[in-house]
C-alpha cells in the first residue's frame, strides 16, 4: 500500500509539510537539555488504517549545505509516535506495514523543521521607561537570555501601530538600536539556527517607553498693546499643548493671577480687549513622553481705547511714526531762516528806526516725560540758543520753557498735546543804519507760554502735524533803558512732517512762521516830549526746521 504523510496539526516551533493520505498529530511535550543542542519532544499520531500491523517512520537529518546523514527509521506497532529531535531541517518519511508484516512504498519525503526554543527578552524589560536629553532619537541597548544552538538572533522593535520601527540581526547577545524618542513599543526577539531556521517568539513581547528631551521654549509673536486682544506665540514642533497664565501688576506692585488654563492651539483671543495696564504672561509647552519646556515669561501694556473704531485704532498704533514711544525723551532742533529785524527807540529826539534783514537761526535741545505708561500727563522743558549775523556782526539771545503737557488722542483725527507754563526769553536790541549797527542791551522777560499740537500718523512710519504756540511778556526782568517793560504777544505757527527711523527715534523737518516781540517804556527826560510812548523790537522770519527726537 502506498501512504501519503499529511499535516493534520503543527506547532509553531515545528514545521511540515504534505498531503492527503495518512493523518498526523504534532504537540510540544516539552524540551531536554543534552550535552551538545536542546532536544525538542513530539508526538505523532498516525490515522489508523484497520488490519495494519504497524507503522515505519523515516527521518533524516538534512544539514546545511544540503549535505544529509545516515537515515533512521522507527519501528511503530500503534498509530502514535513519540521523539526527541535536535532543532533543524528533516526529511520525513512513513509508510504503513500489513497484517503479514511487509511494508508498502514509502510516501513522498517531506521537509520536517524543528525550531530552536524561544530568547526570554531580558533588557529593556515590561514596563521600564527610558528618559532620553534627544529630540529625535536615542539609542537603546536591547538584551536576551541566549538559546543552544543559535547562530544568531533578529530583533524587532514596534510601535503602537505595529509597524516596524528598527531591527537588526546580530550574533551577540545584545544589540544598539536607535528608536524615535516619545512613544511606546514593544520588542521580540527570535533566535536563528545555522540552517536559518528561525526559532520560536517567547510568548509575550516586552513593552517599554522612551521619554523624548524637553521641547523648545515657546516664541512670542509680536504682542499688539492697543485694545490687545489676542496674544500669539509661535508652534513649537512636537507641542500638543500649552499651559498659560496671565497676570496683571497691581497698584501695590503685586501680580495677580487673571487667568491660568491650557490650550491646544499656540495663542489665546479674548472676548473684548484687555483693560489698559501692565500685564505679565507665562507659557509653556508640553508634549507626551516629551520633558515640558522652559517657561517662557513676556511683559507689555495693554491700552483699551474703549472704542473699536479702526481710524481711531489705526491713529494710536501710528503714534510713533510722531514721537517716540518712550516715557522720558530728548530732542534737538534747528531753525534757519533769512530774519527781518525791527526795531524803534525814541528815547533821543527825534527817535530812531533799525530795520534789516540778517541770516538767522536757532538751536534748541530738550528734554520730555510722560508721568507713566499711556498717562495723558507729562512734562516738558527745553532751552533755546538763537542769533543773526549783519554786516559780521552775530548777536545772539537765549529762552527756555518749563511746561506741564497734556495729551488727548482724538479718535481718527489724531493726538492733541496742549503744554502750559513759564517761560524766559531775551531779545536783542540795535540801533543804527548800514554799517553802523551797535546793540545797546537785551529785552529780558519773564510770561506765560502754551501751544498747541495736532499730530496725525499717516502710516505707521509716516506722520504730520501742526503746531502753534503763544507767548506773553507779562514781566520784564531787564531793559536798555531800565524803565518798564510793555507785555506784547509773540506767537509761532508750523507744520511738520516726520518720520519713524525707529522704535526710539524719530525724525522731523519742517516750516514754521515766528513772530517775536517786546517792548518797554521811553525814558522821561525833562524838556523832551517822544514821537511815542514806547521802544519797540519785533523780529519775524520763515524758518526751516530740523528736529530729531529720541526716547530713552
């Protein structure tokens, strides 16, 4: 009788193959250490053919390189087959004896694969985590109990998915791999004979975790101050969220906390603008199995305009292309001009008019505060050196001003600054034609000045306004002839360009019309009656101007 080997049941650690005919039943008994390889038990269960006398079993070790020993064949009287074989290739033959004892043909040779017994994973074992200073990758010594008879071993690393995320074949008994950091695998490891055969999986992989380095600290985007209601940082790659907190600086120098939450998304809107103060706000990254960032800290001012209108919004965001955006700052201008000088003194008979035009000009420096972050108050003071040249001569003079200012942002139009205080100025007096100009003294006078400022930002870079000021001569403090001084009224219009060169900086040119004026009284002198009650000075001029602004 012909027998066919056919695989009814095969373990994982043992391979065969075949087809119809006699039926098989493989199971694992369990494993015996020899001297030289682990023998693996099975059994074999042979369909039972009724009036057979027994079975024969052929089995042939195939080695590698395709050389084959010596067969060895098992004698069997019950359909079950019991046996101890070393791990590797076999050819595997059966056939069937009769009730006289003669066997029949032999079934076709099948290949029979023994595998080696499983590697326990020793390192990283279940459950451990791994903290890694990388952002990407960190390299992980993985580690096994080693197998008789392995020639090397495959070791796989998986991720969540089940992909394959490293793998490496090594003859050792451990191996360095680079795994993405911030997620959690799992690793197996499989032994490999000579025949390259691969041996059994132990039966549960281990499952570890690779904690990755700490995100980078978040950048904040440029935070708007006027009517501020949204606050941005830029995407940290990797973050998943943030941890905020917004605190305002109270009036006794505390900060308290407004609000602390997390988010998903890098900024934070608010319903309605943030009430005008200083604010202090905190954020940092996070990221599982990732070390958080450093926190990252920002102050600003928040100025709630209590209106949304763009013009007026647009005006208070332009307002350093006129000024600087400094509480305390410097200035420095120049006016130049062709004056016209005039002048009458009738304190001689029949009195005597000096009128000509000189080359002229003034330079100022100053300095300005504004009482604090968006206050509407300030102060201001500043110091004026002027002079004119005629026939080589320079005659020079001096004022300056102390004033409180005013500031009042008037929606779309602009910002009107109103200054008030004292100021102290000289004139200088001449008399004479021609060549023979001399100067007797100064006007010196003490009064009142205030101006007025409408400054307009065109852009953010770009801005425009006009000025005016007045001044009174309420209070003489020296004359030529040392009698009373005559309050009189000077004034200056102008208009002026400027330009934001930077956050400190500014710059101005412009026009301006001046008009300066004193007077005092004649002398009394007996038997002398004057053409009129009063010595005069007036000087007027059209001045180009330069001015540099610079906040500290």
């Amino acid at each position: 009788m012909n027998t066919a080997l056919v695989v009814r049941k095969a373990r994982k650690w043992l391979s065969l193959g075949g087809v119809g005919g006699v039926f098989l039943l493989i199971s694992i008994l369990g494993v015996s250490a020899f001297a030289e390889l682990p023998r693996r038990s099975l059994e074999m269960e042979l369909e039972e053919i009724e009036g057979n006398q027994g079975y024969q079993v052929e089995v042939t070790r195939v080695l590698k390189g395709g050389e084959k020993k010596k067969p060895v064949v098992f004698k069997l009287k019950s359909n079950t087959w019991n046996a101890k074989l070393v791990p590797g290739k076999y050819e595997l033959r059966v056939r069937t004896v009769d009730s006289r004892g003669v066997p029949g043909d032999w079934s076709p040779a099948q290949e029979l694969s023994v595998k080696l017994p499983p590697s326990r994973p020793l390192k990283p074992q279940t459950g451990e985590v791994i903290r890694s200073e990388e952002a990407e990758k960190e390299k992980v010594t993985f580690s096994w109990q080693p197998v008789q008879g392995a020639a090397r071993y495959k070791v796989q690393v998986f991720n969540q998915k089940g992909q394959v995320v490293a793998e490496s074949t090594d003859s050792g008994e451990s191996a360095a791999l680079e795994i993405p950091v911030a997620d959690a695998f799992s690793w197996q490891v499989t032994p490999i004979a000579e025949e390259e055969i691969e041996g059994d999986l132990f039966e549960q992989a281990a499952r570890f975790e690779v904690y990755g380095g700490a995100l980078e600290s978040p950048e904040f985007e440029q935070i708007e101050n006027i009517n501020t209601e949204l606050i941005k940082w830029k995407k940290v790659d990797q973050a998943i969220k943030y941890d905020y907190s917004l605190e305002a600086l109270e009036a006794d120098g505390k900060w308290r906390t407004i609000e602390s939450r997390n988010v998903n998304k890098p900024g934070r809107r608010y319903q309605k603008p943030l009430p005008s103060g200083h604010y202090r706000i905190k954020v940092l990254a996070q990221a599982d199995r990732r070390a958080p960032s450093k926190i990252t800290i920002a102050e600003f001012d928040s100025m709630n305009l209590g209106t949304r209108n763009p013009a007026a919004v647009e005006q208070v965001k332009s307002e350093g292309s006129y000024g600087s955006k400094s509480n305390l700052f410097g200035f420095a201008s120049y006016y130049i001009t062709m004056v016209d000088y005039k002048g009458v003194s009738v304190d001689q008979s029949p009195g005597y008019e000096t009128q000509y035009p000189a080359i002229g000009g003034t330079g100022r420096l100053g300095v300005g505060t504004w009482f604090g972050d968006n206050s509407k108050w300030g102060m201001l003071t500043w110091a004026d050196m002027s002079g004119f040249t005629i026939k080589a001569q320079t005659f020079t003079y001096v004022s300056g001003a102390l004033s409180g200012v005013y500031r009042y942002r008037a929606g779309g139009w602009g910002q009107l600054r109103f200054a008030g205080g004292l100021m102290y100025r000289e004139l200088p007096v001449t008399v004479g034609m021609g060549d023979n100009i001399s100067t007797q003294s100064k006007i010196t006078t003490v009064g009142p000045v205030l101006s007025a400022n409408l400054m307009r930002g065109l852009t953010r870079k770009l801005g425009a306004q006009l000025n005016l000021q007045l001044y009174h001569s309420t209070m003489g403090m020296g004359t030529p002839n040392g009698k009373e001084n005559i309050s009189d009224l000077s004034y200056q219009l102008g208009v002026m360009g400027s330009l934001a060169i930077s956050d400190q900086m500014v710059g101005f040119l412009g026009y301006a019309y001046r008009s300066e004026k004193a007077g005092y009284k004649v002398l009394e002198t007996p038997g002398f009656t004057p053409s009129q009650s009063r010595n005069d000075v007036t000087i007027t001029g059209h001045y180009f101007n330069l001015m540099l602004e610079y906040g500290f």
